[in-house]
C-alpha cells in the first residue's frame, strides 16, 4: 500500500500541485512568524544585553512625597557607594525627554523615544555608554551631543547649532560631537541629546539629585552581596537591583511582548489553514471519486478497508511533508520581508539575523502534515467504504440523500443555536460578553459551512437564471454543473466565505467605531484646536498663558491630570479653571455648576463615577493621592459622562501640590468667530516653532483616529488576503479536477457542435456562481456577526452605531466575480483545448 500511495502521489501530480500549494502558504505563514518573533525576541534582547554589560547594579529612588523624593539618589549617596568593597565605578544618570528639531523643524525621533541624558566624562574625558564618532562630549551649559542618526536628520554638523525642547520655550545649543548608543529607545526610531550633568539636572527638574546610579563591578565580585551591600546603605523607598535580575525582567517583558505578535500572525495562520482544509478536502473527495474503479480492484484483490484508508493518508502526509518544506523556506522570506515592511510603517524593530530555532522547524512541518492528513480522513473513510461492485459501477455519483439530509439536520442546528447566542450577546451592556460572542461567532459560521450545500441549490439556480438568459446553452450548463455536486460547490465557496466573512466583520465593526469616535468629537470637544506635547513631559503652564494672549484666541484652557485613589481604587483628577471648561468642551450639568468649583475645598465628579462610588452634592470624596498625602474636597457638581473630562474636575490649587513638575497634558483653543482659519500658524509662530509642541485641529484628530483605524484594519485585510488567496486557490483547483473529470463528457459537447469558445464560457460561468455563492455568503454572515457584537459597546461606548459601507461591501461583492473569471482561466483553457476523439475515449 506504500508502493500504491507513492504511485498515486506521482501519477497526480499535477491535480495536487494546487493542494501542495495551499498547504504551503499555510505553512510559510506558521513558520515565517515562528522565525519572525523568534528573531525579534532575540534582537530585542542583544540590545538590552549589550546596554548591560556593565551594570552590576542599578540603583533608582523610591515615590516622591512632599519633601521630595523619599529615596533622593544624590552626590553623598555617590561616594558612599564608590566606597563599598567592590564596586569598580559608579555612573550618575539624569534622564528625562527631549525633542530635537530636524531639518523641517518637526521632531528628529519618535514621539516615544526622544531621550534625553546626561555625558558622564571618565578618567580620559569619554564617557564609555556613549562611545564618540566625531568630537566631544559637552561640557558646559550651551553644549550638546547627539547620537549619529539624530545629527544626521538635523542636518547639523560639529561646531553647527542644533534646535531642540524640553518642557518650555526652543532653546539652540552648540552641537560639540557624535556618539553611537544601544539605548533600545533610539534603535526604535527615537533620539538621542546629550549634555552635561549640571545642565541635565537643570532641564530636567532634578536639582541635586539623579533618576538612575549604574555601579559597576570589580572582576570577580559577587553581583548578589554587593546588590545586598548596596541596599544597606540606600535611603529608605530607594531600589537596587542586580544586573542579572534586571536582565531577567527585562527579557520576560521582550517575551510578553513577542508572544502578543505571535499570538496575533498565528491566528491568522490558523485561519489560513482552515481555509486550506476545505481544498485539501474536497481535492482528496475528487480524487478518490476518480480513482474508484481502482480502489474497487485493490479491494477486490484482498485490500482491506483499513489499508485503503492508509494508503489516502499516506499520500496526503507525503504531500504535506513535501509542501511543508517549501512552506518552511517560503516562511523564512516572510520573516525576513516582515522586520523591514513594519518598520516602514513606524514599528522600528531592531535590526539582528534570523533565527531559525527547532522548534520553528518541527512545529511547521508537523502543522502541515497534521492538518493535510487530517483533511484527507473523511474521504478515505468514504472511498473505503464503497462496495467493490458499486464502484466498478460507476465513476462519480451523487451524494447521498440520507448523508445531505443528516449534514443539513446538523447544519441547521449550530446555524440556530450559534444565531440565538448572538441575539442574546445583543441583550449584553458591557464587554463581559465577548467569550460568549466568540463562541456564537464560530457556531453560526459552522453551521452555515455545513449548510452550505443545502443553501447553495436556490443560489446556483437563481443565478442560472440569470446565466441562462444572457449566455443561453453555455448558461444552463454552468448552472448544472455547479448543482451536480452540492457538496464540492459549497465547501469550494466555504473557503472563499470564510475570508469574506472576517474581512467583513472587521470593515463594518472598523467603520462604525470610526463613525462613533467622529460623532464622540464633534459631541464632547467644541474647542477648534489642541496644543499638546509630543513627548511625556507636557507643556510648561507659560503655554496657555502665551495662547490666551494670542489675538484671535476666544479661549485658552489648560487641563493637567493627577491621579489619585479611593478605597483602593485608582481615578483620575483633571485640574483646570472649572469656569471655562464650558468654552472648550461640550460639558452638560446633571446639578450643580462648575462655577462652584473653587479653591482646594470643592470638586465636580462626572455623573458615571459618582454612581460607582454612591456620592452626590454636598458629600466628601475621600481622595489618597500618591504622594502620601490626603484631601476631602466637598462634592459641589455633577456633570454627565465627557471623554474629555476626567473622573473629577478640580481647582489647580487642588492637584498642583501632589504633581512632581507641574505641566499641562493638554491646552485647549477656541477661536474668536472668523478667527479660526489662519490661527494654528499664529500658534505654532507664538511658541517659537517649538517642536516638542504639536497643534492639532479636530479634523486632525478625527483624520488621525481614522487613519489608526485604517492602519489596523488594512494589517487584517494584509493578514486576511492569505486566506482569500488559498480560497482562489481552492477554486482553479476544483474547476480544474472537475474538468479532468467531466474530460469524457466535454469531448460528447464538443462533437454534438458547442465551440471552444462555449466550453471556455460554460467554466467560467461555473466558477463566477461558486465565487459569488461565496461572496454573498460571507458578506450576510459578516454584517450580522458585526451587528449582534456590537451591541456589548454601546455601555462604555455610547456614540457607537452600526454603520454599513456600502462602497466597500459592493466592492467585496464586485470582487467575487473577477476572482471567479481569474481562477478559471487555466481550467477553461484546458477543457477548451482537449481533442475531442480522444477525450469521448477517455475512460
């Protein structure tokens, strides 16, 4: 039985090309993201290991108080540490944000990695973590450095003045040199300024005191006991942490961190072969249909059915095993493509070899066979079952009724229990309802997959129909070809529906957030633009002092948040002139007035919070900020639900006491009436063209929110066009084995008068009605999974509506039969040239 499967494989190889195709695309994907994570994972982690070569310990201050930092690391802290046993070196670190203009005067990095640290110069006047290329290293207040791919966006060279920001106005400082770094931040597309110490404590609001001391060992010290000797020596709330263990935490975070990418291309991966099984499954049902005169003379001989069983697996696992392989040199292309094609769109993943590890390997290639040996069981169970008279009888015959009856029964059963389900998910108020969702959501699609070939009858006569009347002969017979096997035509158009169904769920459930995030904006924001930073350290208050000043500015409402607890619960207090949020924002009362809201003794609460906590008018709200200190503002207004406001809206004077730095996160602007226009130029000239500020209009906040939206969901129809592809696959695959099988059949049209042309239309037909079976399919299910799901957003997302593009969903629709036409180009072609004596011969 070896011997026949190994025939079998070789004598069909061309009717499995497409099936060994399928599974390799499966494939490449499993293995191309094993590898891509793998080799991520292990850049990420060379990076972080070579910015700790030298760090025996690291030592960081505890929680700021009142008086400061509880556990202030300053210069006395230094030397005590410098005179402990063991310790080679201490490195004082400053860091905090800063924003360097580049050549346009737009931000030279990232909005989340414009670092900024101080230049520790050793014994040779070089500080070691910032090895030199050009220059050196600053050394007095109006002197800086740069990393090499900051200075080069900046345009600037050494001697040159380089433009930059931190919290307050532009400052220009003389750029002194170069260095090269493997600080992560940078290597993700961010940058990289560095100045002296004094400078850096200046900047960064760390008079007398560092965020960070590196301590280096002696050779053969113990990392452990110095770690412990250091601690004996901190100040209380200070922290030290040996190099190894925050090596270890730091590669457990690269780990989490890898593992969602995994997670997310795998998941995909698994529908792209699940896509795959149908094709596997229905190219293995033809084949063994074919092949049943042979099976019935194997069993005739003394096979048994246990060994033609084997025999079919056999051959689907040689076939997996194979097309695995090349799916696994395919997957390293995709690793490699991946890294480079996501920093394009600003992932800025570090540069490192591929890494190809065993499990990658073996993982692949088992998933292939797996999933190719399991699609190949139903049909080897069918062929060894047919009688060896039954199957010397006949070629191909029709399903069973009983065998459809049972199939619908069953179909008809999930398709109703998975649609109930989901109308019940719509009951659902909040997100606790997504597990059910899921599972509602994989009950309706199976169900409706193994419905299928009952659903596919009144389709395929419907769109006969049409066919007939517009292609005459040709028409009717692509309409009885597709109803000659029910099943083969519904699980090819399964493939196609399963894709089409995601892709349609997630552009309806994409464009309805959208369209709520649009109506939340014009609702609850009514200023004309927002000011804010570009890094983390917020805008110096001068801001909106310097804004309201401004001709043509009605408004200029700073908003600063601090957080706070109650009863162990976290919230967020938003500090502002309470009087002019009304000017900025859509704010609606439900009692009281933000008038009253004055001094450190009063708050407003939004209407959600004060229900959670069971307070209104005229109660005391508890508040236990982080700084150690308490307050018990009076509750004097409660407004509704805002996504601009906080949890509590409170007096500065209020919050101003428990902030580190006092900064706001944003300043909202209302223009003057006819003012509007010309105003974020005004803006941006007024703040010295300062790069660490950005000025945004709601039309860029709704088009940025939009635009995070679309890249969300052009990376799943990237993902999802994998599956769609395999599907298209499945396609040419079944109209091809069918035209192989119908070969006798196609030779009698032809010699009874229907032209090549006719046989060309007649399998294009059949494939553009498979097509759009499919289409129309997974555009209904789509909509209606996307429906009842988003029912569980309305509680925490009220503005959410469905909203159906109807644009996009005729666009999938109008694809079906395009994608119908392509597949059958080369099954058409084949069945039109086939010579007409020797195909009525063919047996």
């Amino acid at each position: 039985m070896l011997r026949t499967a190994l025939r079998n494989l070789l004598a069909h190889k061309t009717r499995l090309l497409m099936t060994a195709l399928a599974v390799l695309l499966g494939t490449a994907f499993v293995s191309g993201t094993l590898v891509f994570s793998d080799s991520v994972g292990s850049a990420f982690r060379n990076k972080m290991a070579k910015s700790l070569d030298d760090v025996a310990v690291s030592v960081t201050p505890g929680p700021r108080s009142a008086k400061g930092h509880a556990g202030a690391l300053d210069d006395r802290l230094v030397e005590r540490i410098r005179a402990l046993p063991g310790v080679a070196s201490v490195r004082p670190s400053v860091d905090g944000t800063v924003t360097v203009a580049d050549r346009k005067g737009n931000p030279a990095g990232s909005e989340w990695g414009s670092a900024g640290a101080n230049y520790v110069p050793g014994k040779d006047g070089k500080d070691s973590r910032y090895p030199l290329v050009q220059g050196r290293g600053p050394a007095a207040d109006g002197e800086i450095a740069l990393d090499v791919r900051t200075a080069g966006k900046t345009g600037a060279k050494v001697g040159d003045t380089v433009r930059l920001a931190v919290d307050g106005p532009v400052m220009t400082k003389k750029l002194v040199g170069t260095v090269k770094t493997d600080d992560p931040r940078v290597g993700a597309g961010g940058s990289l300024a560095l100045f002296d110490t004094p400078t850096a404590r200046k900047l960064f609001g760390k008079p007398g005191e560092f965020t960070e001391l590196v301590i280096a060992a002696t050779p053969g010290t113990d990392q452990k006991a110095l770690t412990g000797a250091v601690r004996g020596i901190l100040p209380d709330g200070a922290e030290a942490q040996s190099g190894a263990d925050l090596a270890a935490a730091q590669s457990t975070m690269i780990d989490h961190q890898t593992k969602s990418i995994r997670t997310t291309f795998l998941v995909f991966a698994g529908i792209s072969l699940f896509v795959g099984v149908f094709i596997i499954a229905n190219t293995f049902t033809m084949l063994v249909s074919q092949r049943s005169r042979e099976i019935a003379l194997l069993r005739a001989v003394g096979a048994s059915r246990r060994q033609v069983v084997r025999s079919v697996l056999i051959e689907a696992g040689l076939l997996g095993l194979a097309a695995s392989a090349a799916g696994f040199v395919l997957g390293l292309g995709i690793a490699a493509g991946l890294r480079p094609a996501l920093n394009a769109t600003g992932a800025s993943l570090p540069d490192g070899p591929l890494v190809i590890a065993p499990t990658a390997v073996l993982s692949s290639l088992a998933v292939g066979v797996l999933v190719t040996a399991l699609a190949a069981w139903l049909p080897s169970r069918r062929a060894a079952r047919i009688a060896p008279v039954e199957a010397l009888a006949a070629v191909d015959q029709a399903p069973a009724a009983r065998g459809l009856v049972v199939r619908n029964t069953i179909g008809g059963v999930l398709t109703a229990l998975g649609v109930a389900v989901m109308l019940y998910v719509t009951g659902y108020r909040d997100t606790s309802g997504v597990g059910l969702a899921m599972t509602g959501s994989v009950l309706t699609l199976t169900g409706v997959i193994v419905l299928a070939p009952l659903l596919s009858r009144p389709f395929v006569l419907l769109a006969g129909k049409a066919g007939v009347r517009l292609f005459g002969v040709d028409g009717k017979l692509a309409r009885e070809n597709a109803l000659r096997n029910p099943r083969r035509t519904a699980a090819t158009a399964s493939a196609l529906m399963i894709g089409l169904t995601l892709i349609t769920g997630l552009t309806v459930g994409a464009v309805s957030a959208g369209h709520g995030m649009d109506k939340l904006g014009r609702q609850d924001l009514t200023a004309d633009y927002k000011v804010s930073s570009t890094g983390f350290h917020g805008l110096s208050p001068e801001v909106a002092k310097t804004l309201a000043a401004q001709p043509g500015v009605a408004a200029a409402v700073p908003l600063r948040t601090v957080g706070f607890e109650r009863d162990g619960a976290p919230a967020l207090a938003l500090g502002t002139r309470p009087g002019a949020v009304g000017e900025v924002t859509g704010v609606r009362m439900v009692s009281g007035s933000l008038s009253d809201v004055r001094g450190t003794g009063s708050v407003a609460v939004a209407e959600p919070y004060a229900k959670l906590k069971g307070i209104g008018p005229g109660d005391r709200l508890p508040m236990d900020f982080y700084d150690g200190k308490k307050a018990a503002p009076r509750v004097v207004a409660i407004y509704a639900d805002n996504d601009v406001l906080a949890d509590v809206l409170a007096d500065p004077a209020l919050l101003d006491p428990h902030m580190e730095k006092v900064a706001d996160d944003q300043v909202l602007v209302k223009a003057a009436p006819g003012q509007a226009a010309g105003l974020p130029e005004k803006i941006k000239e007024s703040l010295g063209r300062n790069p660490a500020v950005k000025v945004e209009s709601q039309e860029d906040m709704r088009r940025a929110a939009a635009g995070n939206i679309d890249s969300v969901l052009y990376l799943m129809y990237g993902l999802l066009g994998m599956a769609v592809v395999i599907a298209v696959i499945g396609v040419v695959n079944t109209l091809a084995m069918s035209v192989f099988e119908r070969t006798r059949e196609i030779g009698m049209l032809r010699a009874i008068g229907l032209a090549r042309t006719g046989v060309k239309r007649m399998v294009r037909l059949e494939s553009v009605m498979i097509a759009m079976f499919g289409a129309v399919l997974g555009v209904g299910v789509g909509i209606f999974l996307a429906w009842s799901a988003g029912h569980m957003l309305r509680s925490s997302f009220p503005q959410y509506e469905l909203v159906l593009p109807w644009g996009r969903l005729a666009l999938f629709l109008l694809i079906a039969p395009v994608v119908g036409v392509l597949a059958a180009l080369w099954p058409a072609r084949r069945a039109a040239r086939l010579n007409m004596l020797e195909a009525i011969g063919a047996q």
